[in-house]
C-alpha cells in the first residue's frame, strides 16, 4: 500500500509537471505590486533651438501655440514633463551657440566674475515659462562644458578638462545660473554639470574621468547645498548607458558624492540598454535620438529611425534599465533632423514624425509620480510595459513586433474596468482610439494590430 501511495505520489507529480509545461499560466498584471517609480518623460531645445521654435526663422504665433501645444498639453499633445535646458556655451557656429553668463576671465579662479544675463538664454527662458504654463515642474539644467578660460585647452569645443583650481569657481558658476532663472520664476530642480564627459566632440563638450567627476561633486555639492537652492544634482549624462556603470560606480564608493547627488544619468548611443545602473538612486535616460541622414516621418521603414524604433527603446529602457525617466534629444528642429517634429527653415510651418507618435503613446498618459508594475508574459513577440498613476489610472503599452495580429489575454491583479479606452499608433495612426480592449471580471483582452503600438487605459 505503502509503494502504491508512493507510485502514486510520483505520477501526480509527473502529470502535474507536464501539465504546466503544455500549458503555461495567463499572462498577467499586478497592479498591486510597485517597480520604479516614474519621474516623467522630456526633451531638449537647447542650443538656439527654443529661439527657433519662437520665430527666429518665421514660425508665427499661432503655429508656435501648435508645436508647444504638441510637446507639452496633456490634452492635445504628448503632455512632456521635463525640459532639459543647456548651460551656456559661447560657440559660435549657427545652431551649435547658448549664451554664456562668463564671456571672459575675471582674472583667475579667485577674482570676482562679471556675470551677463539677458532674461533670454537663447529662447530657453520664454521656453521654460510656457513649459511651466502647461504645468511642467522639472526644469533640468545641464552643461556641455566650463567657460574656456577653466580649461586645458583654453576652448569651449574640442573637450579638454576642468583645470583644478578653477573647480570652485565652475560649482560658482553653475550656482548662478540656476539662480538667474530663479529670478525669472523658473526653479532649476535638476543640474548637471557635465554632458558625455567620456567623448570629445567638435562642439562644446568637456571630459571628466570617473574619478575626476567625482572630486568636482565634492565641490559641487556643498557649494549647492550653501546656495540655499532646491536643487537636485544630477551625473553624469556618459555617452554611453553602459560606459555611465563606470561613473556610476565610482560616485557609489565615495561617501562625499553620492551624498551629493540625488540622480544618475545617462545617454545611450553607444548602443541599447542591456543592464540597469548600479545604484539605488533615481536614473533618468537622458538624452538619445535615432542615427539617420535624412528626415522621416514612418512608423516601420527598418530604417532604424522610425517610430517603432523609439517606441522599442522606450520600452527596452523602462525594462531592462529599470530608468525612472525618457528624456528625448529634440523636441524640434531644423532640415534633416531626429527631432519630434521638424521646423521650417524658413516659413510659417512644421512637420511631425511617427518618432514624436511613439514617445507621445507613453507621455500623455503615464504621468510623474506613476509607478511601473509587473507583467508576466508568454509571448515573445510581445513588448509589454504596464503603469499605475497616482491618480489610479492604469496603463499597459504593448509593442507588437509580429507581422500579424495578435490576440492577447491577461489576468489583472488590482482592479478591473468594465470600459477599457484603447488607443493605436501605427503607420496610419496616431493615438488613435479604437474598440480593441475589453474585460470580463479580472481577464484584459485585447486584440493587437501588426507592427504597432497599442495603448490601453483602464480607470
């Protein structure tokens, strides 16, 4: 009897085994359970191009209400939430100038500077008040490089490093900057004070080491924290997500910089995000645009600039890199450009892309202060992310990738919704609603377009 029970026992396991294997659990999505949480999703117009966006080669009033209307209503755009501002740089080539508030050397890094401010920045500041109208609260300010004269190379362009007795008067200068727009009612949350410090680049840019990233927070910090500014730093925007591990690593294993910053960042051309910062601290992706020649408005051409691409990536970042915020290179610009949306050069119009689709799916509805939860999924085609607002709003995005339509089903775990809203975006749309979700009890299906990006809102 004994063996029988045995024998038994064996079998069911067995049985039990096999059946799990040919019939693997519903997808699902916990919604009572909390990843990352989100601090918004941006864009950049620096280097003149908020002056750009503003007029300066015939944009009128009323088409500039569109384009900011596009980057930054919640209602009728992508409803971007971080505006990434660039700290001057005194270059002069056409798209390449930011002001600078130090046009010359005081004398030595202990001499009084003669600071210059114009209330403009290059149409950053007429930016920054919009963005703040449309109720964006994260105004990041960051640096491509110090005023020449606190250089090696005596140039803003071409990297060259920090001298080490001009390190105080750099954290000084960084300081009045956000101070400036304080003046101008703008509260600078977010400052950098490098931009891809691991490649020099003909335009402004400056190198730092890990370890010289970190002797500058050591001064940086305190000299914020005596400014009586509510600012947060930031570090250290690498060109590279992974070459970012290395200044990331370096700030953890000192207790003086990590103390002072409160946000890791970091760029990703060098290739796509494969692993997540290590660190505990808020990590923002924090710029990237697509390679490309030439100006494209597709949603799925292989090009590797089209909408799907951004969407993937967008996707690929918040999963695997676990980041907290998307900050895009450009909301808009000139000719051939990566940018959202493409200004006339000159003229009273504008173009925009399936690139600017595909960010707008995420930004409009996922909102700061959201949280990613888990999904489970069996389905390899399938790219799916899933977000609770703080308001209780609950958003999936998922990706498909296949080149037919899918069928999808998921067990929710955290609330269900009788009148799920679906939202499409593909070659031929747009955010654009359509009866593809429904529910029953606690079961999500949904129907998903070929090749698109599929948005579904559950209140």
């Amino acid at each position: 009897m004994k063996r029988l029970t045995a024998l038994t026992a064996v079998i069911l396991s067995v049985l039990t085994s096999t059946l799990a294997t040919a019939a693997p659990a519903r997808p699902a999505i916990d919604f009572h359970a909390e990843l990352q949480p989100i601090d918004g999703f941006g864009f950049s117009m620096a280097f003149q191009r908020a002056d750009l966006l503003h007029g300066a080669r015939g944009l009128s009033p009323a088409k500039q209400r569109e384009v900011l209307d596009l980057l930054l209503s919640k209602d009728k755009g992508a409803g971007l939430s971080i505006l990434r501002l660039g700290i001057g740089s005194s270059t002069d080539r056409v798209y390449d100038h930011m002001p600078t508030i130090l046009p010359a050397d005081p004398g030595g890094p202990d001499a009084t500077p003669k600071y210059v401010w114009d209330g403009w920045d290059g149409g950053q500041v007429w930016l920054a008040k919009e963005a703040k109208a449309y109720g964006v609260e994260r105004f990041f300010a960051d640096a491509w490089s110090a005023p020449a004269f606190m250089k090696t190379n005596n140039s803003e362009n071409d990297g060259g490093e920090l001298r080490p007795e001009w390190r105080q008067a750099y954290a000084n200068y960084l300081v009045q900057y956000a101070k400036f727009y304080q003046r101008e009612g703008i509260g600078i949350t977010d400052l950098g004070f490098t931009n891809e410090p691991d490649w020099t680049a003909t335009y402004a840019s400056m190198r730092f080491t890990p370890q010289q990233a970190v002797d500058f927070l050591k001064v940086l910090g305190p000299t914020v924290r005596a400014s009586g500014l509510k600012t947060g730093l930031v570090c250290c925007d690498a060109a590279g997500w992974d070459r970012q591990v290395a200044y990331t690593e370096a700030i953890e294993a000192d207790p003086a910089a990590d103390r002072a910053v409160r946000t890791v960042t970091g760029h990703r051309y060098s290739g796509p995000t494969t692993v997540p910062q290590p660190t505990d601290k808020h990590v923002w992706m924090s710029e990237w645009s697509p390679d490309g020649s030439t100006w494209n408005e597709s949603w799925d051409d292989g090009s590797g600039y089209d909408g799907l691409t951004v969407a993937a990536d967008i996707q690929n970042t918040l999963t695997v890199g676990n980041a907290n915020a998307y900050v895009y290179w450009t909301g808009a610009s000139l000719g051939a450009t990566r940018g959202l949306i493409q200004l006339a050069n000159p003229g009273d119009a504008y173009r925009v892309s399936k690139r600017y689709w595909a960010l707008a799916a995420f930004s409009r509805f996922i909102r700061p202060g959201a949280v990613r939860v888990p999904v489970t999924n069996t389905d390899p085609a399938l790219k799916i992310t899933a977000f609770r607002n703080a308001d209780g709003r609950r958003v999936v995005e998922i990706l498909n990738t296949a080149t037919t339509e899918r069928s999808a089903a998921f067990s929710l775990r955290g609330g269900h919704d009788r009148h799920p809203e679906g939202y499409v975006t593909d070659e031929t749309r747009s955010i654009t609603p359509a009866d593809i979700a429904s529910t029953h009890g606690t079961t999500l299906t949904a129907k998903l377009a070929p090749r698109a990006l599929t948005t579904i809102v559950l209140d």
